[in-house]
C-alpha cells in the first residue's frame, strides 16, 4: 500500500465515520435542544477519528466487512468523545479550547457538558445493540466495558499524580490505562467483527495495540512540548503548566523520540505474519510518530 | 401473597441485590484506591432498590430465573447510581446530602464524582456482556440504553425549566423521561429475561411501568413536602428551593395525592391478566403510594 493510497484510505474512513455518527446523533433540533445540539457540538466538530480508524483497520485485517464495524467503530469513538467533554470540565483539567473551539462546558455550560458526556456514554454501548448478535456481541460488550473502565481509571491515576514525583513505569501504567486501553479495545473491537473471540491472531493484534498506544502518547507528550497551540487546537504546554509528568519531561526529547520510534517498531514486528490486508494498521503505527497534532 | 410474604420477598431482593452489586465493583483496596472506594461509598450506602426489585418482580412475573435476572438488576441500579452522583454536582443540584450521608463530591471530590458517575455507567452496561447471549442481549442493551439516553434528556429537561412556569403536562414529560424510562426500562429488562422480545405480555407489562413511575415521582414530590429531612435522608424542600416545579406545586397536596392512588390503580389493572406470580408487582404498585421516604 503507498502512502497516497492510506492518505484515501483514511480520507475515506474519516467521511464513513462522521456519516455513521451523523446517523446516531438524535437530530439538533429535538427537544432538549440545548442537550441535544451540544452532543452535536460535542461529536462533530472534528477530531482524528484515529479510533474508528482502528476498528476498520483491524477489522480489514482479518477479513471483516466494512459495515460490520461501522457500529463498534461509532462506539469506541463516543467514548473517546464523552472523556474528552468531561476530561475538559473545570473540576478536571479545566480546558478552555479542543480542537481549536470552545470546550462544551465554555460553547454551553457545565450541567450541559456533564449531561452531554453521560450522554454520549450511552450511546456508544448502544451501538453495539446494532451488531449481529450472539457471542460475538458479548465479547464485544466486554471489550468496550473493559477499555472504558480502564480509561475512567487512568483519569483517576492521573488526578492523584499531579504534582508529584512520578517514575517512568508509573507514567507507562497510567498511560497504559489512560488512552491505550481505549486503542486496544478499538483494535480487538475489529479483530472480534472478521471471527472468533478465540482467534489467536487477537493475541498479535493486542500486542500492535499496546505498542501503538504507547508510542501515541509519547508524541502527543512531544507535541505538547514542540508545536504551538494553533497546530494543536488545545493549549500548548498545558500538561507541563498543570506539573503534569510526560514522557518528555521524563526522558528529554530525544529519548521519548527514539521510545517512541521504538514502539512502532514493535508494532509492526507484532503484525509480522499478517498479509497485505493489515497495510493499514501498519500506516497507522508509522503515522502516529509522525504526525503534527 | 400477604403483605409479610411480600415484605419478606423485598428484603430477600435487597440482600441479593447488593451482594451481587458487591461482586460487580471492584475492590475498593485496588489502584487508584481513591476512585475504587469512592464507588463502593456511591453505590454501597443502602438506598431502596426499588428499580433492581422491578427487575425481578417483572421476570418473576413471567417465569424468568432469579439468576439470569441479577446481571441487569445490578445494571439498572448501576445507571440510577451514576445519574444520582451527578445530580449531585454544584453544577447540576448542588445538593450535599444523599441517604442521609454526605454526598460523593462532599465525601472525596468533584472530579473523583464526575470519574465516579463515568464508571459506574460502564459498570452498568459490562453487566449486560454476562447474560446469555442472543437475541435477547440485544434487546436488553436496546432497553437499557433507550432509558439511559430518556433519563439524561429528562435531566436536561429538568434544568432548563427551573425558574420558568411550567404546566402539568410538561411536567408529565418531564417525569416521563428523568425518573420514568428508567423504571420502565427494569421492568423490560426483566420481562425480556423471560422470553421473546415480542412478547405481548411486555405491552402490559410497560403500562403497568408508565402507570408506577408517574405515581412514584408524585409521591416524591409529596414527600419532598411532607417529610422532614431525616426521613427523607436528604434536604426537604429542596425542590421548591430550587423554584422547580413539582405535582405538589400545581396540583396541590390532595389532588397530587389522588392522582398518586389513580396510577395506582391504571397500574394494578394493567396487570388483570396476570396470575398470582405478578403479586410482586402488585404489592410494589401499592408501596409506592404508601413510602415515607
């Protein structure tokens, strides 16, 4: 696969998802409005889409359809999209700007902004009432509670460190739970839609998952610390301002460059006896270093 | 059933809910010790279960096993604890007191809330990953989310009339949304746990949910009046307080407590095709009316 085709092939992903999301949003217009234009807000003002991304790529790796994934792909999404509303609350990181517009609770208010990421919490568990059922629902149900879960207890983990002394294992460890639980759900999510929960490939897939999620967190760390807030979309050097610990801080910037360089290296070890069918995920792991925002 | 076998069948419900909502949550020792026992605290400090005891007394009702009906009886309760702790926020409520304890932003902190109230809807929605799979899952996270989604809307509902005249169909809405989806989307769960989702029994079953949820939220508002703080284990008065309008407000002490006694009774007829093991759910019907807190 050449770089212009993952260029389309993620173009493409991009536009599928924000129409599936479009189609699970309740329409702007129906009462509560307030509540029901800011889950619009709130959803689809932009944003990577990096998760769905995922789901589609690693189900494409197996062999799974397009549209079998739609709905687990809007699921992982909606919960990146309410922890990003409630993350952003004064109570919590106290974020003015995402995605270079107004956070929900600065566009709405702060009853809206909690209301809005229960919200959108439930609606992503619902869309997995979409897929075909059987044991695959089951698993699938499994895997979103346990990333989620694990994502809520990152949160936690990251509330109690603030200033203070934090090693390099805890830092993985809160990471690990903070925004790498959610990719590996994102992955095994497409992996179970193409068979069973016992295929031993879901075993290679989670290992490309946790690499990835490590090494994204350690360039979203070098990008806090290098590119400038307009790039960005959210406050430059806002981790660093709260005296939160980063992979940067922690290991300078040449060091987190070449952890991260690593990662992805173990990434695409982790994908070694898979065919061309997992390009894709392979494109992702490369991009994750190398983007800019 | 006599009123001492129905009194005894609700303790029996009580012990088995809350042991099996102690195996659901984690154990409050585990990392992050903060945010574990602080859901233990909001969902482990009594509290009715009115809506876990919907849940069985619907399955009972149509021949479901007590076992496959503890998963979504713990999910209901789940989401009706989640949505309390963040009602409670100064944002939302702002209210201190809940069962006669200190509220969870007052007993740890606002963000160890919003993370709780997160975690426990995931709780909620992992219950489901444990009953059979099949079409029945399916239709079951389609009834927990459909009432999930109506509570939230009826929440922002809610805020957007304080202050304002409100009249009693409005309010009727309201109710229908913030208290009542999620009462009848336990008796749904449980009826489903029985059998298919075409059940017609279902259809009367949900009457009968309509009809208890509407007298239950006229009852709260005559107790809201009516019963001092102790009793109520939190603050009396709170909604007038807050200027919200309630059934007391626009109907009056006497009529708010005739229509209680009518729905009462749209409920118990509802169930006239029933045999003696919807006698649960008629005793449930009553004690709605007749609680002081």
């Amino acid at each position: 696969m050449e770089t212009t085709e993952f260029q389309a092939y993620v173009h493409a992903l991009r536009e599928r998802t924000d129409a599936a999301l479009r189609r699970v949003l309740p329409p702007a217009d129906a009462v509560p409005v307030r509540l029901h234009a800011a889950l619009s807000y709130a959803v689809l003002q932009g944003g990577k889409r990096i998760r769905p991304l995922l789901v589609h790529a690693a189900g494409h790796a197996l062999g799974a359809s397009p549209e079998l994934l739609d709905g687990p792909a809007c699921a992982v999404e909606l919960i990146h999209a309410y922890s990003l509303v409630h993350d952003d609350l004064p109570a919590m990181d106290d974020d003015d700007l995402r995605r270079g517009q107004p956070t929900v609770h600065r566009a709405y208010d702060e009853a809206t902004a909690i209301l809005v990421g229960d919200a959108l919490q439930t609606l992503a568990f619902a869309q997995l009432a979409r897929a075909e059922a059987g044991e695959r629902q089951s698993a699938l149900l499994h895997a979103l509670s346990e990333g989620a879960m694990d994502m809520v207890r990152g949160q936690a983990l990251d509330l109690s460190l603030v200033g203070t002394q934090t090693d390099i294992a805890t830092l993985q460890t809160l990471h690990a739970l903070k925004t790498g639980a959610l990719i590996r759900a994102a992955v095994r999510l497409g992996g179970l839609c193409a068979g069973s929960p016992e295929d031993p490939r879901l075993d290679a897939l989670d290992s490309y998952a946790r690499a990835i999620g490590l090494a994204f967190q350690i360039q979203d760390d070098i990008l806090d610390e290098t590119e400038d807030t307009a790039t960005l979309g959210k406050r430059q050097g806002a981790d660093r301002a709260l005296d939160k610990p980063t992979f940067v801080s922690l290991l300078g910037l040449d060091r987190a460059r070449e952890r991260a360089r690593q990662e992805v290296e173990r990434a695409l070890t982790a994908l070694s006896g898979f065919d061309s069918a997992a390009d894709p995920l392979r494109h992702i792991a490369r991009y994750i270093v190398e983007r800019n925002h």
